[in-house]
C-alpha cells in the first residue's frame, strides 16, 4: 500500500496518483476508528472546490458512516473555516475538510479538526495516524450519511464579532478575490445577509477547479489580474483574497500594490487592540519582526510555535489568546473558533479602515512609526528533485550553517523549525522545507526591498541551486 505522509495540517497528495479513493477509504477508517476510541459518536464533513472533492468527501462520509457513526455532509462546497464552526455548533468529536488548500490544482488533501474546531492537534493527528491500516475500510453506508448546511448561522456569528453598526455606515467598494476557490460568494452572501451597503465586487468566485491558471495562494506572482484591476482605484479601496479553502487572507492595495501576511497580521492585532480587547500574541517561527515589536509597544506577550496551525491552535486552547498568526496568511482571532478565517479576517480589515478613516497602508505605516522598524518581506520556493534532495540540503545546513551571506554575517541560529540564520543589520532569512510538496522555502526579512533580494540571492548560492 502507498506510504501516506501528514505534514503541517494533514495529508496532501496528487489525485490519482497517491490520492485516490482508495487511499481516502483507508484515513476514512482511521478517523472513525479514532473517534470511536475516545468515545465520540459524531463527523462533521465538508469539502472544497477542487477536482472530485464532492466525491472524495461522499465516499469518506460512507466510511465513517459504516463503522456506526453519525455523519454530517456539506450539502456543497464550504470553506475550511465554515466546517470547523459546524464541528462545533453540531456537539461533533471531530472534523474532516477535504482539501488541500493552497497547494496547485492536481493535488487534494484530508484536515483533521478537534472538538474545539479548529486544526487538529499533534496528539490527535498521532491518534489517527497510529490507527491507519489496524482495520479495513469498512464497506460504505451512503445511505446513511446526513446533509448540513450553516450558511445562515455562520453568518449570524460573523455578525456577533464584527462592528455592524460600522459598517453599515460605509457604502465604500470592497473586492474580493476567491481564486475559484471554496470562498467563493460567501463574503457577497454576508453583505446581503447583514443588510450592508456596501459595495462588494467579486473576481474569480464562480468555483474552479484549476484555479483559473495559478495556485490558490494569495501571493503576488498568483495575483496578476487583481492587482490590474486595482491598479486604478484609490485608498483607501483595497482587495481581500482567500485561497483555495478560504482559511487564509491575503490583501491588495489601491493602485494594486500587495499587501503582505505581515502586514495583514500587524494591522489585525492593532485593530483588535483599539477595540479594548487583551490577550497573549501567537506566531509561527516564519513570522515578522514587527509583530513582536508591536505586542512590545502595546504590552503584550509574544509566543513563538514552529510552523503550522496546529500548534497555534494549542495555544488557544490553553487560552487567553487575542489573536494568532502564520507567515502564510492564516490568523485566528479572539471570540471565534479556535481556527484560521479569511473571511472573518477579510471584515476585520474592513473594520479597521471604517472605524479608522485610514487605508491599511496608512495604518500600517503607523505601526512601522510606532515600532521604529521598516519591513521589507519576500520568500523563494524552490523546486528539488525530489523529497530526499530537499531532506539532505536541510541536513547539511543544520550541520553545517553558513557563516555568513554576502557581506552579512550570521550573528546567532535558531532551528526551532527549519534553520533560521540572524544576520547583522537586523536581517533574518529561514530555510524550511515543504512538508506537502517537495519544495525548500526560503524566508527573508529586511528594512529595505533591495536588501532582501540581495539576501535572498546570497541565501540560494548557500543551498548551491
């Protein structure tokens, strides 16, 4: 049988090559045996827009129905954040998403999610893991699988975190980006659910299941069309973008410059700060500078995690937490579920610039004012040959790191996650591998754009690529 491997936020594959119908069968089983073993009786199941999503998701369902449980089906396409609410909302023992979120459109993925709804920790991920393959596939029970739909109760929960009053002062536009993902018309249904005046404007909403030519990942080289089209609007207008499942946010400036997780995370927890609310400061390893210095300035403790929502998500479930983020976009908040939201992210930022009369940018340029720091981001994905490439070049720099990068030295190295070299000037460049495809990813933080792609190329003459 094929070797299965769960990275980051679960198991990722190429359809029909390690992701088949078969092999969703055996993590099916898995999953209810696990649930089974702490005693839960109920699935929540939802699934993206990807190629065969629907039908890897139904034929999950009848597995996890098979061995006795009781199975709740989107009756469609949700996003990730919307089947983590259900988890909760409907008392179930766990979650399934079948997605693989931002990866390119030949792949598919399967998220585990807890109780709490949110990422599935490590200790319940090692529960099902140890669990695939100690029984078969049960033979499926479509019959008896339930359809859910919480459109409308989600809804009424974003209502309850976000100003409406606010908001519905504000007759401004607002874009939105799905990326022909599982996003799509679910910001527009909230308007017209919440009665806003707002003027909300869609690319890319209708699903597809290539993603219209890119991978769903709001990320500047993924987003050519959209920064075209806000090349002629003026601040302080600006684009949200979700990725494939809509866990994640990225942003788009007036005048179609791109506006970075960073600076998405930044501005959110000064948001959440002015609207009174308190509590600790959750970052993966890959996260800005500036948002340690801004929790400084506002008193507030800062926890650093290795990469991948699931350990952010364990904070938040040691609680008083006011808002947690990653490098890749995913954020949680404060009142919500334990869980990254693009859409819920998408209002807040929204709410900012209502409630503020100043465009991301302006705010962020404050907090920059404020920290004393000047941020200046970029990240290369490098392509190997393969997944044993990408492990020996990781070895050798654990083993052996550089010294120095160009004219920079290497002031101190951490290897909390991957190998990340502090450099003098403040600079710091991380080198971390993928854990879904097999990709090297290098991070680089600077005070200057130059600098960084200086960095960046000292960084990849390191790896010898």
């Amino acid at each position: 049988m094929d070797e299965l491997r769960f990275g980051t936020d679960g198991w990722r594959d190429v359809i029909a090559e390690k992701y088949t119908f078969a092999n969703v069968a055996r993590v099916a089983q898995a999953t209810a045996d696990y649930v089974k073993s702490v005693g839960g009786t109920r699935v929540v199941i939802g699934h993206d827009t990807r190629f065969l999503s629907d039908r890897f998701a139904r034929h999950a369902a009848a597995i996890v129905a098979a061995n006795g449980l009781e199975v709740l089906l989107s009756r469609s396409y949700v996003p990730t954040p919307v089947a983590s609410f259900a988890v909760v909302h409907e008392q179930a023992a766990a979650g399934v998403m079948i997605t693989a979120s931002h990866n390119p459109p030949e792949y598919n993925g399967y998220k585990l999610k807890g109780p709490y709804g949110g990422s599935a920790t490590p200790e319940i991920y090692a529960g099902m893991t140890q669990r695939l393959d100690a029984s078969p596939p049960a033979r499926p029970r479509s019959e008896a699988v339930k359809r859910f739909d919480l459109r409308t109760t989600y809804y009424e929960r974003l209502a309850q975190l976000v100003d409406l009053s606010a908001l519905k002062n504000h007759s401004g536009a607002l874009y939105h980006d799905a990326m022909g993902g599982a996003g799509g018309g679910w910001l527009a249904g909230f308007v017209k659910h919440a009665g806003l005046a707002l003027d909300l404007r869609e690319l890319h909403g209708v699903p597809h299941p290539l993603f219209y030519g890119v991978r769903p990942e709001p990320i500047p080289q993924n987003l050519a069309t959209l920064r075209a089209v806000l090349s002629a609007e003026k601040d302080p207008v600006f684009a949200a973008v979700t990725d494939g499942d809509a866990d994640r946010i990225g942003a788009v400036l007036a005048g179609g410059t791109y506006f970075n997780s960073h600076q998405i995370f930044a501005v959110l927890l000064h948001h959440l700060y002015r609207k009174g609310l308190r509590g600790r400061v959750v970052k993966t390893f890959s996260v800005s500078k500036i948002v340690d210095l801004l929790a400084e300035k506002l008193g507030l403790e800062v926890v650093t995690t290795p990469i991948g929502f699931k350990y952010i998500t364990d904070e938040f479930l040691k609680g008083d937490v006011l808002i947690g983020g990653e490098e890749s976009g995913g954020i949680g908040v404060a009142g919500h579920i334990p869980e990254r939201d693009g859409l819920l992210n998408a209002l807040l930022l929204l709410e900012s610039v209502v409630t503020t009369g100043k465009s991301l940018g302006e705010q962020f340029a404050e907090i920059e004012e404020l920290t004393g720091f000047r941020h200046a981001f970029d990240r290369l994905d490098l392509e190997v040959d393969s997944p044993e490439v990408r492990d020996t070049l990781m070895a050798r720099l654990k083993n052996e790191p550089p010294t120095r990068l160009g004219r920079l030295e290497v002031e101190r190295v951490e290897t909390l996650d991957g190998v990340k070299l502090h450099l003098t000037d403040g600079a710091w460049v991380l080198f971390r591998p993928s854990g879904t495809e097999p990709l090297l990813r290098v991070y680089c933080e600077a005070s200057d754009p130059g600098e960084v792609k200086k960095i960046l190329k000292e960084a990849r003459r390191a790896l010898g690529l």
